[in-house]
C-alpha cells in the first residue's frame, strides 16, 4: 500500500559535518540544531513509469534490516540499524533508514541501492520489512556544464549552477583529484545548519555515495552532499573536495519538498 510520507526530522546536537567538504574553505563547520521536516505527495503509478520511483522505507518496528545479495538468501551481507545514528555518539541524531528502490519481484523481495562503498552496490531486502512509498522528484546533476536539475513528474522544480569536485589542479590539502562520482544515488538524510553563512550554506543532503579518491574526510566516510555554499562564485567550478554546492535559495526551497530517497544521478 502506497501512503503519504516525511521527510525524516533529525535532530542533531551541533555535529561536524562528515560529508565531503569544499575546497576553498577550512576547519569544520557544524550542522543539526534544528529539525528538518517536509512532506511530498504519494503518487499511485507503476514503477517502471521513468518518471516515478520507490522508495523502501525500513518500518519502525524493524530495528535491524537485513539485506542479501540474491532473492532467497539465507545469509544476510549486510544489516543496518533502523533508525540509524548520523554521529554515532548523539543519540539524538536518529534517521530512519531508507533505500531507493531499484527492483520489485512478486516473489516477495525487493532489489534497493545500498549507501555503501563501493558506489552502486545493490542488495536484496524482504517486501515485508519496508513500507514502498511511490516518488515523483528526481535530480540530474551534469558535471561538465555544471548544472543541477530537479524534475517532478515531467515538470520542472529547478535548474541552476553548481560546484563540483577539484579535478586538475587538485586541491593543495589533499594533492589528488576529488571529482565527484558519477553514478546513480539517492538522498539520504537532511540537515539544517544552526549557522547558514558557513561553506555548507542553510542546509546539506547527505547521498548515499562516496568519494572514490578520499577514503575519509574530517572525521567521516568521506560521504558526498549536495548542499549550499558561502561564496556564490564559485558556483560552475570544479574547486571541492567532492561534493555538490548550489544555490542557498534554492536548496532552501528544496529542503521542503524532496523526499529521502530521491534519486540523485550524476553525469559526466
């Protein structure tokens, strides 16, 4: 059964951000003071309409979903806490674990991209511990002309200008490329920074991806975001350390409307 869902409220106690960071900037900003909540509407379509998409909702009374790398497994591969801890050592940084959908059988499992490395692993999950929640946004980011677009249905919510990863020269503090990875993710949580003027902006969606170049980054995965920015210009350059910056006003807007487990690809 389709039904209306949120956007998950995290509460965060002034956390260092782990997401991939910026180039340009240093030290480590904090997010998650303020609880995130939006809502979108459910739509009743097929999931094989490009339009649409499912996300899996791990329900509330599974604390550990189990996930396996074929239909009918008897082994898990890998599990995760329901909700799960943004920092683990703030119990209040709680997110309901989501997955974006990429196979329904009638057998009773479910195909979903899994946010870990490396980038576009997939698993196997049973249809009786997730709720599928039908999804009408989707968002393109184009690395070369440096522009991200999100789509509602066949309507267009927004297009505009973005960063994205240093590739040549590198940034001094790493000495490497930090391209963004292209690829097919999904939002996977939502923060609200207490202070919206640093490098991070108003808010951050952290993806499901990650660095391929970074193994960690400021304490974290090395996870990569698409998030708001302190400095407009450099909005159509490759000058971060993977992530994605836009505009404030725009991912402000965006915060209210696009669900976790929206569909993020990325495109050279």
């Amino acid at each position: 059964m389709l039904r209306r869902f949120t956007t998950f409220s995290v509460c965060l106690l002034a956390l260092a951000l782990v997401l991939v960071g910026c180039g340009g900037d240093s030290g480590t900003a904090t997010l998650g003071k303020k609880p995130v909540s939006t809502t979108a509407p459910a739509v009743t379509v097929s999931p094989s309409t490009k339009n649409t998409s499912y996300i899996a909702t791990v329900k509330p009374e599974i604390t550990k979903i189990d996930v396996y790398d074929k239909p009918a497994a008897t082994t898990a591969t890998h599990q995760f806490d329901n909700p799960w801890l943004y920092d683990p050592t703030v119990p209040t940084s709680k997110v309901p674990q989501v997955f974006l959908v990429k196979q329904q059988r009638s057998d009773g499992w479910v195909q979903v991209l899994l946010p870990v490395r490396p980038n576009g692993s997939t698993g196997w999950l049973k249809n009786a511990d997730v709720t599928l929640t039908a999804n009408p946004y989707r968002v393109d980011v184009e690395l070369g002309n440096h522009t991200i677009t999100v789509n509602k249905g066949t309507d267009v919510v927004y297009t505009g200008p973005v960063a994205v990863g240093a590739t040549d020269p590198p940034l001094p503090d790493v000495g490497k490329p930090t391209p963004t990875p292209t690829g097919e993710y999904y939002l996977r949580v939502l923060l609200q920074a207490p202070d919206p003027n640093t490098v991070y902006g108003p808010y951050a969606y952290g993806l499901s991806s990650h660095s391929e170049t970074l193994d960690s980054f400021a304490g974290g995965d090395a996870e990569v975001g698409i998030h708001g920015n302190n400095d407009a210009s450099v909005l159509g350059k490759n000058v971060t350390h993977g992530c994605i910056r836009m505009d404030n006003d725009a991912i402000t807007m965006l915060a209210k409307q696009l669900p976790l487990g929206t569909p993020v690809t990325v495109n050279a």
